[in-house]
C-alpha cells in the first residue's frame, strides 16, 4: 500500500485576490450575493482542482470560508447572540457579515458601506470580537456563549462543500473546528461562565453533521482540535474523552483525523493516542521531538499524519533532509499507518510563488508559497512510494536551494555575524546617563518637544464629517470617564467636540497595570500638544481624544507592570494568574489579593515622590475595581 499525501487547508484569498474583491464589491453594493458565491465556488473548484492534479490524496473540503472558519461554526451550530435577530432557521448572508463586520444605520444599512437587506436592527449592531488564532497572525471571531445557550443546525456548509466537490469528480476530507477548541476559545459576559460547560448540548450538532457527511459518502473527516498544544486542566481533558467518545459510538464506522498544531501535544499526548479516532496529526516543523514519543505510545492501528512541510513559513523545505527522517518511520510503522501533510493547514501561506514577478531570482528560489507546498508533498509521496530515484532532480533542486539559502552572501554577512560575536556582557550598559543622552539627542535632531507630521486646515476640511456621529462620540467619551471626576479642560473637550467645526486629535493604547508602558504618557502628551498647536494654526477647535483598548483577552500583557529596581534595571511584576476564563480585559476585575499582589511592587517605587505613588496606587487597586477602570483613574 502506498502513503497517503495530505492536506489540512488551503488559502481562500484565490492567486489575484479574487475573493476580497468580490467581498469588497459585494460590501459596497456593487454586486448580489449570486455574484460573491459564484466567485467562492470558482475559487473552491480551482483549490480542489490544484490539489488533485498535484497528487494529493485527502482533499480538504469545508476549510474555504467567505470570512471566517470560528465564525462558520458559530453559524453551523447555532450560536448566534441575539443582538443579530435571527430567530432560526436558515441564516443570512447579511446577519454573517454583521457578525463579522458590524452594522450601521437603518434597515440594510451596515457600517462598512455593505447594503443588502435588513438585520432589523435601525440602531446597528457590534461585530464579534476578534482575537489572534493561537500564536498566528490570523484573526478569527470569538464565539459569544452564554449560561443555558442552546444549539442547533444552522449551517450545512460542511456537507454542501463535501458534495460540491463531489460533483466535481472529487472525494474530499471535511474539516471541522472540533468542539472542544470550539469551546476553549468562546467568551462569555459572566466572568465566572465556563463555556466549556455547554459541550453536552453541543456534541448532538457535531454528531448530525458527521451523521450528514458519512451519508453523503463522506470516509474521514478531519476535526481541527488545536488547544491540544496548550496546557489542558483535567476538566478538558474529560471533555476531550467525553465528546470523542460519544462519536465513536455514534458513527464507529466514520474515520477521524484529529488534528492538533501550533506545538507538540506534550502533556497532552498520552489523551491523544488514547482517544477513540483512527488518525492522529503530528506538527513535526513546530515540535519534531515528539515524533519518537507519538511512535513509541501510538496504538498500532492508528494512523499518524505527519506534519513535515512548514505550513507556517515561507521557504522552500530542504526535502532530502525530510526523507532521511522520514525513511526509518515508514520502515518502522509501514505505509498503510502513516500520512505525509504539512504541520498545519496552508492558510497562513501566500498562494503561489510562480506569479511573484518582481523578485531577486536567488530570493525567488528559495520560496515555497501554498502551491509549491503542495508539490513539496507530492515529491515526498513519490520517493517513498517509488524510491528517491523517482524524483532524483526534485530532491536535487531542492537539496541545492536549501545550501544556497543557507550561505548566500544576500542573507549572510560576515561582518555582521563577526559583530556579533563580539559582543560583550559590558555593551548592553550604557555608559551615560539619561540625561546626558537626552541632551546629546537634542543637540544632533534639533527637534521640537513633540514632533509631528504637518497637518494643514484642507487636511481637516475634507475629513471633519467622516467618521461616527458627533453625538455619538461624545457619549463614548463620557462613559469612559464614568469613574473620574472631570477637570474643567476635559468638559471643555466635551462641548467642543459637538461643534460642526471641530476635528480631533486621536491616539490610545492598550489598558495595562500602573498606566501600561511609559510611552502611553507620551502619546497623550503628543496628542494634547498637538491639538492645543492645531487649534491655533488652524483656527478651528481641535480635541485630543484618547482611545482606551479594553477589548482584547491579553491578560498577562495587561496585568504585567515592568518597574525600574534601585539597581536601574527593569523587572516585571504580573498582577494576573491567567486561570480564569478567557474573557475581554474590559470585563476584569480586581480579586480579594490585589494588596497582597501590589505590595512587592510598591516596595521597589523609590525617589522623594514614592510615598504619594504608593498612597495614589493603594487608593486605586482595590478590590472589585475594574482593570480598564482603574487605568482610567490613575491617567486622570
């Protein structure tokens, strides 16, 4: 039996962008829902198309999204917050995309511009939030559950993509989000909601879709359980046991690949190979020391997928070097046991290598974008299944970019390294202080207290009309500064900012212990500045405004003060245990042991102001205070 050459997921973009023009077209009301899906659908048949002409043998189906995969699932089961007003049944295409984007405005009428239908809602709604997948650069929508929340089919994308391929003449892997990802990842307004709670209600969801796919013909289904690369509580790990579990005996006929990514499994390994699936996906580029654990602990009958093509960069695989590793584990496990895929699904990659133009030719040698991937695959399939000799000149090219790459003088400078090596522990010192490199910079920039781009009274003409209401922005502003008593100044801003004259000034930063990094004081400062000189050039009323980022779940950035030791180096003091709930900063507050986490750090506050630093910090920090609350009142 020959090894099976997989893929996890593929870009969406399409090689010219087709898809966000057609998103954008369709936005801007240019063109109907008809005209959007017909580009999806082109782009789809062309994705799977690729894939079957370069040898792959399990095609992903269901990883094409017009948006979002989260938010895909977030429509297949149901999951919807009632502030979009679906009331059932089949959704939207409008209600998704005001899920993903928000809307503005009366009926039909959505923030961005995008004006086909009503969501019934004339004020306008949010979009989700929107967080980092993992420890990627893509962003998906965060799922919005509630304590009692209910699911139900909503969607039957990942069926209707399975049988469009199939139409097409090709048999595909389906690709679900698993359950318990699904979970992890999901907010909740109450703080002390574990959403992970919910999963008996949302295993029967998952249980039709597999019941509709192995119906349609469906023989594996690839189920994306990422979380698996993070440290699991044992609450997890029985919600892992508990979801899979029930699909085995559900559908014991219908083959699971589950997928994990982003890392090894580590602690998690021995509840991976135990669970009741028939593949179970290595990423070998991010984590290649877990493969001789995973060999040694894998049940003999259970498939491994192994992730040796990086799905994550941008370079073309030394695959020689790969064969070498993956030769002995074929002699070992045999063929029928084992899959050749990238570590992760191709999402994260550019499309196509071949149509970049306008590169240096040794630069261009070295890439390998989603499509060359895909051949990277397909060469590995055929030396294994056919021997190196199949494929002698791939394996050669390939051997030769990697050397190039590795000492081109383009990517390699000798005196660079050289330097480098010569550093010493005494260089990381300064050997000035601050104030005599304060003056230094003055003398040899020549520039002025708060320098700024030149802003002319045309630039604010044609902009002071755009943007949000007014009104509008004056009552967020207000709300912001609920907990302070506002200086005579601020309330000034206030009346200034409805004035059909005025323009803005606006810059902000992430909400963080002890006012966040030093430079936050710096942008304010910048943008007070600037306002009051605009004001006067321009003759007009200028308003600084400050923008607070509350709606991130970055805990630990927000919770870590950095403070400065009587020793003049900086050490971090986090505030934050990370074991609750994912949740927004904006919805934190401040436990019953806030004095006991904030006295180290007032113990290090030296200088003849420290005792009012302390005293200002102590009134602050307060049981109950809410983070974004208690940064507000220390800038104030």
């Amino acid at each position: 039996m020959s090894i099976i050459v997989t893929n996890l997921g593929f870009p969406r973009i399409g090689p010219r962008r087709e898809l966000k023009f057609a998103l954008e077209s369709y936005w801007s009301g240019k063109s109907d829902a008809g005209a959007l899906q017909e580009t999806a659908a082109a782009l789809r048949k062309a994705n799977w198309s690729r894939q079957q002409a370069a040898g792959i043998g399990h095609i992903p189906s269901n990883d094409f999204s017009l948006y979002d995969h989260v938010l895909d699932t977030s429509v297949m089961v149901g999951a919807i917050p009632a502030i979009y007003g679906w009331n059932g049944g089949e959704v939207p295409l409008d209600t998704y995309f005001s899920m993903a984007r928000g809307s503005q405005g009366g009926a039909g009428h959505v923030h961005n511009g995008h004006s086909h239908g009503a969501n019934g809602h004339d004020h306008g709604v949010p979009a989700l939030e929107m967080t980092k997948w993992f420890d990627t650069n893509y962003h998906f929508m965060v799922p919005v559950l509630e304590q009692g929340q209910t699911f139900a089919l909503a969607s039957n994308k990942p069926v209707d993509d399975y049988r469009e391929a199939k139409a097409l003449g090709i048999d595909t892997r389906p690709v679900l989000v698993g359950p318990v990802t699904y979970l992890k990842l999901a907010k909740s307004k109450d703080e002390n909601f574990n959403p992970l709670s919910l999963l008996p209600g949302l295993i029967p969801v998952y249980i039709e879709v597999l019941r509709r796919l192995k119906a349609n013909g469906a023989q594996w289904v690839q189920i994306d359980e990422p979380c698996l690369a993070l440290d699991l509580d044992d609450d997890t790990r029985a919600a892992f046991r508990t979801a899979y579990g029930q699909f085995a005996r559900a559908l014991p006929d219908l083959k699971l690949l589950l997928t994990g990514y982003f890392g090894g499994y580590d602690d998690n390994l021995d509840l991976a190979v135990s669970l009741p699936v028939a593949g179970l996906h290595l990423d070998l580029a991010r984590a290649p020391g877990q493969l001789e654990t995973a060999l040694a602990k894998a049940p003999k009958g259970l498939v491994l997928s192994l992730g040796v093509i990086d799905g994550r960069n941008v370079w073309r695989a030394d695959l020689p070097a790969i064969l070498d590793r993956l030769e002995p584990v074929v002699a070992r496990r045999g063929t029928d046991h084992l899959f050749v895929a990238p570590s992760c699904s191709l999402l994260h990659t550019p499309m196509d290598a071949t149509i970049e133009t306008d590169l240096d030719p040794d630069l261009k040698t070295w890439l390998a974008f989603a499509v060359q991937k895909l051949d990277e695959l397909s060469i590995l399939g055929r030396a294994i299944n056919q021997g190196r000799d199949s494929v002698k000149a791939e394996l050669a090219a390939s051997a030769a970019a990697a050397a190039t790459r590795k000492t081109s003088p383009k990517i390699h400078d000798a005196k660079v390294q050289a330097r480098a090596k010569a550093v010493t522990e005494g260089m990381a010192r300064r050997g000035s202080p601050f104030a005599a490199r304060r003056d230094l910079q003055r003398t040899r920039l020549s520039l002025p207290g708060f320098p700024t781009t030149t802003i002319d009274r045309a630039f604010c003409e044609t902009r002071r009309n755009d943007g949000a209401a007014r009104s509008r922005l004056r009552s967020l502003v207000e709300d912001g500064l609920r907990t302070v008593e506002m200086s005579e100044a601020q309330r000034a801003s206030l009346h200034a900012l409805v004035e059909e004259r005025a323009v803005v000034t606006v810059t902000g930063q992430q909400i963080g212990m002890f006012g966040g990094p030093f430079y936050t004081l710096l942008k304010i400062a910048s943008s007070v500045a600037l306002a009051r000189e605009l004001t006067t050039t321009l003759d007009m009323p200028v308003v600084p405004v400050f923008w607070l980022e509350d709606n991130d779940h970055d805990a630990h950035e927000a919770a870590t003060a950095v403070l400065q030791q009587a020793d003049g180096f900086p050490v971090g003091m986090p505030f934050w245990d990370g074991d609750s709930p994912r949740i927004p900063v904006a919805q934190r507050t401040f436990g019953d042991d806030i004095a006991e986490r904030l006295a180290p750090a007032l113990a290090i506050l030296n200088g003849q102001d420290a005792d009012n630093v302390r005293a200002v910090l102590t009134s602050i920090y307060r049981p109950g205070t809410a983070w974004n609350d208690a940064f507000v009142q220390l800038l104030q």
